[in-house]
C-alpha cells in the first residue's frame, strides 16, 4: 500500500479525464462510492458522479484509467483478489 489516493489529474476535464494517484488531500475528487453490480465492483467519484475506466477497453498492463459516465461496461467492472507473494 502506498499511502496515496486514487483521483482525477489535476486539470483534466470532468468525462474521459486522466485517474492518477496522488497525495491524499481529502477533496471530492477522491472520494468514491463502491457498488457491487453483480460481476464485480463500480467506483464511482462522489464529486462528477463519473465512473473509473479502462480507456478504451484496454486489457494491457499499465493501460491508462480515466472517469467517464457510467455505462456498466466491463472496462467499469473490478473485481479484488488476495495478492500473490512475488
């Protein structure tokens, strides 16, 4: 764990803007709401009411997130797992 919160960058517009993370600071932006949509997990921000996104549907490593509206897509879609020891 990092100690860091998950939230948009600043400057990014509302819908399709960047997700990074970041020293906590306690504003709306990171803020979210978890709901489980029955195949997983939904983030949505409590500030824009956006969801966290895969860009593009990517399933690569590192692919960029960004919040958009809530379309209960599978790039929407978490899901956790324990971690796995390297």
């Amino acid at each position: 764990m990092t100690g860091k919160c998950l939230g948009p960058e600043p400057g990014s517009p509302r819908s399709g803007g960047h997700v990074v993370e970041a020293s906590c600071d306690g504003s709306l932006g990171q803020l979210w709401s978890l709901r489980d949509d029955g195949n997983g997990y939904v983030f949505q921000t409590i500030a824009s009411r956006l969801c966290l996104d895969v860009m593009g549907s990517s399933r690569a490593n590192g692919a960029k997130l960004i919040t958009w509206k809530c379309t209960g897509a599978s790039n929407q879609t978490w899901r956790y797992g324990s971690p796995i020891a390297p």
